[in-house]
C-alpha cells in the first residue's frame, strides 16, 4: 500500500471534491481519481460510491482515510529519525554486561537529558552471548560486549563494533594463600592448582581462559563453583571455596588478593556492537559518540 495514495485519500475525505485535491497536490482530477481506484484494488474493497454529481467515500473509505492519519503519522516520524541530518530523537534499546552499563551507559543519561533530550534509553542486562543474540534478531539496537584477548569472541565480528577498553584480570585468592604465587600465569594458576575454581555461569569464555592457562600448567582445574556476579565470587573466595578471575581495576574486599597474570597476560576488551550500518541512526549516533567520549576517560581505554 502505497503512502503517496493514502495521501490522496486523506485529502479526498478533508475536502470531498477530486477538484480540489489536484489543485491542492497540484495534479490533474483524473491521476486523483487513478490513485483512488488502485487504492481500491489493494484493499479489496470499494472506497468511493456516488453522491449527487461527484464521488463521496465510503463507510470503508472513512475508516482507512482515519487510519491514514496514524499511518502517514508514523511514517513521517520515521523519516525524520532517520534523516541523519535530523535532530536524535527515539529510544535506543541497549543490552550488555553490567560492567559497561555502570561505567559507560549509565553516567551519560543525564548528558543525553541535556544535549539530546528527544533520546531515550532502554536498558536489559545481559552477558554477550546474549545481547548479540538479541541485537541479531533486532530486540536491541545495541550490544555492549566483551571477550578476552586469549577466548576471543568471533560470533561479535559480524556486526559493526567500536572497540571500548581493555582491562587486565587477575587471579583472585584468599589472602592468607597469596603469598609466593608467582611467575607466568600459567605457573600462577599451578600454584593453586589443589584448590577448587570458579566459573561464570553466564559465560563459557571465563572457563576457557582458565582451562587454556591451566593445560600450558599441565594441570585440569577443577571447576566447581559458576557465578555471573563479582561479589559472590568474592564471597566464595573468602569462605575458603575455591579461586578465580577477577578485575584487576577493581578493588577487591579485605580477605580477597589479587596475582596478576603475566605471560601470557589476560585482558578482557569490551565493545559497543551495532548491526551493519545501524549505527547513522542520529539517535543510535548520539548514544555511541557519548559512549565513546566516556571510555575514553577511562583506564585502558582503546586507541583511535
């Protein structure tokens, strides 16, 4: 269904005269009168019947000429989101991890209320696995992502990515256990090797880089405990349950030391991923350059 005959329609019912609307959408009454017929044929049904000397609408005519209203509303509406010479405006659906979302996204929503108040967010936590397979099926329009430089994550190459910051992650382990744990990661994890280990249940990529370490160790960690959240793999740390992988620009509880793992080093290296192209969207644009503008500020930050 074309827009351009829902145009004509919606005059037709304004004014009721074919005369009219050619002059007011400066054609002829006959290319009016086209428009309308092949109107009629897309929907199936008449739109017009006799009145008099002229043409009136329908009951099925009025009724499409009032969804016209709404519709030729909404196409407008999109047009002018995404003109990229267009003011932002709309609401960006952001998924990621809940690192990014509390050191990037949400410091710049009151920025946006000020330079871009027309833009909205929307927020879900998720870890990447997840939000790129919303981002794939378009429930989000953008992902905030990570992987490690030793798992890194080829399901995020197919789409547009920016490249945030790097953070390096360390072993973390009961205090009174963290001396003399030294040397390569690899003869780190070695060190610990009769203690149990904690996963992300959210995220194989953790486990891989701890199984990875571990085979150049020539040792299998013993995989006991999974969790998605930092603190409870502290909490677990600290009751004497198990090691595992923490951020090491994170400061950690009293009770909790963190071994820097060297050699190979490991790093976790976040994103911001758009669907191809996605990205001129000035509301999706907007987003992205203060996103950009804040990782920027921040340890680690990726390089132009």
């Amino acid at each position: 269904m074309e827009t351009r005959r829902l145009e004509v329609l919606l005059e037709l019912a304004r004014q009721g005269s074919m005369r009219n609307v050619a002059e007011t959408l400066g054609t002829t009454t006959s290319t009016v009168s086209q428009q309308i017929a092949a109107l009629a044929r897309e929907t199936g049904t008449a739109l017009l019947e006799p009145a008099g000397r002229g043409v009136r609408l329908t009951p099925a005519g009025r009724r499409l000429a009032h969804h016209a209203v709404a519709i030729l509303a909404a196409v407008e509406a999109a047009t002018a989101e995404l003109d990229p010479g267009a003011e932002p405006a709309g609401t960006v659906r952001v998924a990621g991890f809940v690192t990014a979302v509390r050191k990037i996204l949400m410091p710049i929503v009151s920025d946006l209320a000020v330079t871009h108040p027309e833009v909205k967010l929307e927020v879900r936590e998720h870890e990447p696995a997840e939000a790129l397979a919303l981002l794939a099926e378009d429930t989000v329009d953008l992902a905030l992502t990570y992987d490690y430089n030793l798992a890194p994550d080829s399901s995020g190459t197919s789409f547009d990515s920016l490249h945030l910051w790097n953070t390096p992650w360390s072993l973390g382990v009961p205090a009174n256990a963290g001396a003399g744990a030294a040397g390569s990661a690899p003869e780190v994890l070695r060190a610990y090797r009769d203690l149990d280990w904690i996963g992300n249940s959210r995220n194989r990529a953790d486990e891989d880089v701890l199984r990875l370490l571990a085979s150049m160790a020539d040792f299998e960690p013993r995989v006991r405990h999974q969790a998605d959240s930092l603190e409870l793999v502290e909490d677990l740390i600290l009751a004497g349950m198990g090691v595992g992988l923490l951020p090491s620009d994170r400061e950690p509880r009293p009770g909790v030391t963190l071994v820097p793992l060297l050699n190979p080093d490991v790093r976790v290296r976040a994103y911001a991923r758009t669907r191809s192209g996605n990205s001129t969207w000035p509301a999706l644009a907007a987003v992205l350059e203060h996103i950009t503008r804040r990782a920027a500020g921040l340890p680690g930050a990726a390089g132009p």
